[in-house]
C-alpha cells in the first residue's frame, strides 16, 4: 500500500476494504511502550484480554509472548490491569527509546 497525502483520504471514518486495519502500523505514535518481566508473569492473560490493539501475543499453548511493537500505542492499560506475582508487576510502562 503506498501513503496517502491528507487530501487524498476519504473523509469520515470510512474502511474501504476488510482487514485493512492490519496495514497500518500504529506503534509509531507511541511515547511510552509496556516492558514484560517475565519472571513476575503468573499467565493470567489480563493483558491481552485489555489491550485495545491486540498487541499482546499468546501462543498456541495458551502463554503469553512479547509485544506485537508495531501495533502498540502505548495506552498503558495492559501495566493497569497486570495483577503480576506478589505485588510485583509484569508489566511497567518506560519511556520509548530507552
């Protein structure tokens, strides 16, 4: 797909084709990104459950992976929601580039 100037685009929110969503990475608006401590993960799927982006990857076992950065906007629900083991969370939200 090549990139549109503004004025090109259709106006309103109008999807043009189905599964187009998936052509447009968003983890570039980002200025804060969710960082995994695996050791304080008690797989309770919260964080893919509550991501809006669908960003949390589960495996075909049913345990959670990595972050999918390239959809990832950073909202930080995922940190919210984290239970994490013995009050140590799984998931801290850093700066972006660090």
């Amino acid at each position: 797909m090549s990139k549109k100037f503004w004025e090109e685009l259709p106006q309103g929110s109008v999807v043009l084709e189905a599964g187009s969503s998936a052509e447009f990475k968003t983890g570039g608006w980002r200025s804060m990104r969710p960082k995994w401590i695996e050791e304080n993960c008690i797989q309770c799927l919260f964080c893919w459950m509550y991501c809006p982006d669908m960003s949390v990857k589960v495996n075909a076992e049913g345990k959670r992976e990595e972050f999918d950065f390239d959809f990832c906007k950073g909202c930080g629900i995922c940190a919210l929601e984290c239970p994490g083991k013995k009050g140590n969370k799984a998931i801290v939200m850093e700066e972006e580039g660090k």
